[in-house]
C-alpha cells in the first residue's frame, strides 16, 4: 500500500491526478496540502475540500502557502478559469480545511510516519520549502519525492519561455527543495508534451462516466476547448496527471535520466528556469531522475480508470 501525502493547487490537471490517486486501489492519500499557484488561495482550498466530498473520502486538507515566499507572480487563470475549476459553479463544499497550516502538517506527518510517505508535489513548491526550513532532516524522513515541475530543455509554458509554470510561480522555494534534496523525480513540462491523450478519447470516458466524469467534463471544458481552438493542440496535456502515473505505477517507466539540476534566480529572461548539467559537466550531484518516456497506453488505462470509476 503506498501512501501518498500530496501538494498541489487545484488546478483542473490536480483535480485529475487526485481522481486518479483515489481511484487506485493500493494507494491511501494521508493529507492534502494546499498552496496558491493556478489560482489564489481560497480557490484552492476549496477546490481541494470539493474534491474530496465528491469521492467520499475523509482525507484532511491544510492550507499553506497564499503566495510565493519571495517575489510576486502571475496565476495561471487563463488556462484553469478564474476560480481555478473551470469556473462550472460548483456548489461550495460543507467540509472545512483544518487549523494546522500545511508546512507544519507536513513535518509532522512525514515524522509520525519515518520512511513511509510519498510525497507528490503537484504546484509551487512553496510549501515545501517552508517545510524544509522546519526541519532539515524532512528528505531522510520521505520515501520518495516526486515532482511536477520545470522545462528541462528550456521549452517552457509561461511568458519566461525557458521556465515552467509552478518553478516559474516561486523559483525560490524550487531552489530551496531541489538543492536539499539528495534524490527526487521529475515529471517536467516537456515530458508532458510527449504524452498527451486523444482529445476524443478523454470525451468518450467522460460521456460514458457517471458522477466523478460529470463533474471532470465540468470543470475541465474551458481548458480542453482553450489547448484545442487556442493552443491548436491536438492531445490533451495534463502534467499533474502524468506525475500521479509515474507515483502509482513506476513500473510503467520506459525511460529515466539522472542529472544534476539547479534553478536559476536571477537571469532577467531565465527565472525559474530548470538547468540540467545533461552533459556532467560539472561536479554537482547527480539528484534529479528526469522522466524521457512513459508508456503512454498505461498513462491513458490510469486516466480512464479515475473518469469511468464511479
Ligand atoms: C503545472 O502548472 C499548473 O498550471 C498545472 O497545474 C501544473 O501543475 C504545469 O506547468
Ligand atoms: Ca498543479
């Protein structure tokens, strides 16, 4: 049984990657810790505890983070909708976020639980960072940290073109977490671009779903017609939802390159950008395990079971 502790700012491509996580059956999701990033805050959170009333689960949400630690940054409303759902006037949710704030939640979890959880990042890494402040000795606790971030050629997603949106949201917690940590995966946004799903498929489960495909076909309308008619994509992108498929089935990776990595903080064109040392040209330590290629029939089973699942 894994179990899961995961960051993220939901965001219609969260908002898969936790259905994906509750839909799987070897897999307990410990706690839900929120941060600004897509949309502000509030949004956030409340999407979180919507989320989880719609599975039935009882999982606990901590907010966090209301912003980056360090420098003002754009949301990312344009592409999740103004209050980050796709703005499908969802009722509001009865359940309520508890009083602990995220980065405390997570120190204590990962120390009541030494060695055993998974930490899946999702957004900003904001709240990791302050965690790590709390406690140093946070990367010999975790089991495993798998991250959704950067552009490891420089193909990013945001106006710094270089630079990935949740590095790019808060390059200082990135730094923070990537230069502590002596091993994390990475599911950057290129990986992403390598394996997207069929628009038509995605709206066959979707109409042949019950209450869970309602409500993604809800909130995820504006961002499929936004990657189609504006992006002129012609796959489904979701970038969370391939980082979930790496935590529930490693074994599904055809392809991983470890490399140093660092995040730039100055660069006026650059910030936030992910630098990888793809040719060891330098002595820092190889920590970063890149994801190349995922089979992408395994990544669609995975997507597929969350929609169609109840
Ligand atoms: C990442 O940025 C956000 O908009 C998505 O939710 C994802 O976590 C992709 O760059
Ligand atoms: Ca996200």
């Amino acid at each position: 049984m894994q179990r899961l502790l995961i960051d993220t700012d939901p965001g219609v491509d969260d908002a898969l990657a936790l259905l994906m996580a509750y839909a799987h059956a070897d897999t307990t999701i410990e706690a839900l810790t929120i941060s600004a990033g897509n949309v502000g805050l509030a949004h956030t959170v409340r999407n979180a505890l919507s989320l989880v009333e719609l599975v039935g689960a009882a999982t606990p949400v901590f907010a966090g983070c209301a912003g980056p630690l360090v420098r003002p940054a754009e949301d990312a409303a344009f592409v999740h909708g103004r209050d980050g759902f796709g703005d499908a006037g969802l009722a509001a949710p009865r359940r309520r976020p508890e009083p602990e704030p995220a980065a405390a939640a997570m120190v204590r979890l990962a120390r009541a639980h030494p060695g055993e959880l998974t930490f899946v990042m999702l957004g900003p890494l904001s709240n990791l960072a302050l965690a790590l402040r709390l406690d140093p000795e946070l990367p010999r606790l975790v089991r495993r940290l798998v991250v959704m971030g950067g552009a490891v050629h420089g193909h990013g997603n945001v106006s710094r073109v270089v630079s990935e949106f949740n590095f790019h949201f808060d390059p200082e917690a990135a730094a923070c977490v990537v230069d502590a940590w002596p091993q994390l995966e990475l599911v950057d946004w290129e990986a992403t671009l390598r394996h997207g799903l069929a628009f038509s498929e995605l709206a066959g489960w979707l109409a042949g779903g019950q209450q869970v495909a309602r409500f993604y076909d809800a909130i995820s309308i504006k961002t499929r017609d936004w990657m189609r008619l504006r992006r002129n994509l012609d796959r489904w992108h979701a970038a969370d939802a391939l980082a979930m498929a790496v935590v529930l089935d490693p074994g599904a990776v055809e392809q991983w390159e470890t490399r140093p990595l660092r995040i730039e903080l100055d660069g006026a064109l650059t910030r936030g950008m992910s630098v990888v040392d793809w040719s060891r040209r330098t002595d820092w330590r190889e920590q970063a395990r890149i994801l190349v290629r995922y089979r992408v029939e395994r990544f669609a089973e995975l997507v597929k079971m969350a929609l169609t699942a109840h």
